[in-house]
C-alpha cells in the first residue's frame, strides 16, 4: 500500500511539474489548440496550448516502470498506452501544423485502431488471458477464442469513446482519473476476495500500479486543465487514455465493467451516433449539439459544472463495482 501511495504521488508531482514546463515551451512555439468554427462557446480558447497529454502520459509511465518489474502483460499495457498517445501526438502536430481542427484522417486512425486492437486480441489469447468477470456476481468465464472480437470491439469503443469525451476543461482529465483509481480499487479488491485467478497475483499487482501511476499523473494534469484550462490534452492524450483503460481493464478480466464505470463515455459516444442516425433519418436534431456535454453546455450549464456532474457519477458507478467484493 505504501509503494502505491509514493507511486501516486510521485506521479502528481512529476506530471504537474512537466506540464507546467509544457505550457511555457508551447506557448513560445505557438504550439495552440485550433477551435472549431461552430462551437462559438469556445471561440475564446483559441490558441490555447494542447499536446498537454504528454506530461501525464510520459509522468505515468516513467514512475510506473521506477517502482515496478517489467511484468509482461502490465508492460504490454503500458506500451500499447504509449503507441496510442504516440499516434494522437501525430493527429495534433497536423492540426497544430495546418492551423486546422483537423488532423489524421477517420480512416486512418480507424486502420491503426483495428490494428492495434486486432494484435491486442491475439496477444490475449496467447496469454491465456480470455477469462471475464461478470459484473456484480464475481463469477469468471472463458471466452475462448470469442474473446477477439469482443476485445476489438471494447479497444475500438473505448478508446473513441474516452476521446469524444474531451470536450471540455477538465471532463475527460477527471473522469478518467476517477476511472484510473476505480479500476484500482477494483483489481485490488477481487484480488482480496476472490479465489480463481488466471494470470498470477504478481501481474494484477502490477496493473494496478499502472492504474494508480495514471491516475496521479492525471491529478497533476488538472492544476492547469480545470477551467478555465492553461493546456489541453489534445488526442495525445484522449486517445492515450483509451488505450490503457481498454488495456488495463481487459487483461485485468474486467472488460464487461468498461461500460459501467465509464458510463460517461458511453454517453459521449451514444450521443453522437443518436444525433448522426436521427439527422441523416429525419434532418432533426435529438441534441442541440452532440457529444452530451455540449447539449448541457448549450442549455446554459457551465463547464465546471458539467465536470463535477461527470465525476460525480463516475465516482458512484466506480464505488458500485467495487462494493460487490467489499463485504
């Protein structure tokens, strides 16, 4: 437990810390976020530095590789963590390059996501790991080789999912790192309670340390990303956190928690394909603008209190999963 705290707040202190490094950097190479025309609420933020993801992200992974043994699955995790940001780091480099709110194309992000996803599936199998808990009951199941397309499935949802969240200063920062330390608890607690493991006690130790890495380094991002923001974590970041939230929770077992927990993404994501299907269907609008937050936004709720209102029901969600290993 001692290790676990040092780990979180290392990780808080060295992500603060470089970001705040960031900030100046970026703001002597002009390197700013590009608004979208349409979304004249956010007109004034033009310019703002983004990238920001990197402090969090490269904080997380050097305390986590610091304090821990190179594990493989949690080594795994955190690669797979890096590729992502790495990838979201190009897409903001060409929106930041062309002045545009536009960088990689969807199709190819979605080709490297499939990808990904896709050797991420196979190495599950390898690993053996094609076992889930079904939520609130502690029972464990095995897939087998119906695990893959469930895997790409979640990688690919996920990941978009957490990334559409990112909308608002602060939104995605804080639930992701609610989600961060729910994902934790959660680990650590079916390690406590439960009998049947299917990758040894060492690796899910391991996870969990990632997660709480994570989750310290997001805390440090916040000092300068509630609103109103000094940085973004522009996609190098969102795409990053979809990553090792899929990761984690996948090779932890914990795949079918995703939805529950991070119910917030899932609203995100939902949002957008409602108000797409519907307007293509009809040419009406279910949202005045879509993700969720921005129809909050636009019915006169300040982002402020849209983020505590998304934190608050990730930290309800996240305490209700735990609960059933608690007693």
């Amino acid at each position: 437990m001692s290790k676990l705290i040092l780990v979180f707040i290392v990780s808080a202190l060295l992500s603060a810390l470089s970001c705040f490094a960031l900030i100046k950097v970026f703001k002597r190479l002009k390197v700013g976020q590009t608004i979208l025309h349409y979304v004249s609420e956010h007109s004034h933020k033009n310019g703002t530095p983004t990238m920001g993801g990197l402090s969090f992200i490269l904080s997380a992974i050097a305390v986590f590789f610091i304090f821990n043994r190179a594990y493989p699955i949690a080594t795994a995790a955190a690669v797979i963590f890096l590729a992502y940001s790495l990838v979201g780091f190009i897409d903001d480099l060409l929106k930041v390059r062309f002045s545009k709110n536009q960088g990689l194309t969807a199709l190819q992000k979605i080709i490297f996501q499939l990808g990904v996803s896709l050797i991420v599936a196979v190495f599950c199998v390898y690993m053996g790991i094609t076992n889930v808990y079904i939520p609130f009951t502690g029972r464990l199941v095995n897939l087998g080789l119906w695990s893959v397309p469930l895997n790409v499935l979640v990688f690919i949802a996920t990941t978009n999912c957490v990334n559409l969240t990112d909308g608002l200063d602060g939104l995605c920062s804080t639930t992701s790192m609610i989600f961060m330390l729910g994902a934790a608890a959660l680990i650590g607690a079916q390690l406590n309670k439960l009998s049947d493991y299917y990758i040894v006690k060492e690796e899910y130790s391991a996870l969990i340390a990632l997660a709480i890495s994570c989750g310290g380094a997001l805390l440090g991002f916040l000092l300068f990303n509630t609103n109103k923001a000094q940085i973004f974590m522009g996609d190098t970041g969102s795409l990053g956190l979809g990553a090792v939230i899929s990761s984690i929770m996948i090779f932890s077992g914990n795949t079918l928690y995703i939805p529950i927990m991070g119910i917030i993404y899932v609203i995100s994501g939902l949002s957008v394909i409602i108000q797409v299907l519907v307007y293509k269907r009809t040419k009406k609008r279910v949202f005045k603008m879509a993700p969720f937050h921005h129809h909050l936004q636009q019915n006169g709720h300040s982002e402020a209190k849209i983020a505590f209102i998304y934190a608050f029901i990730t930290v309800i969600c996240s305490l209700s999963c735990v609960l059933v290993y608690a007693n």
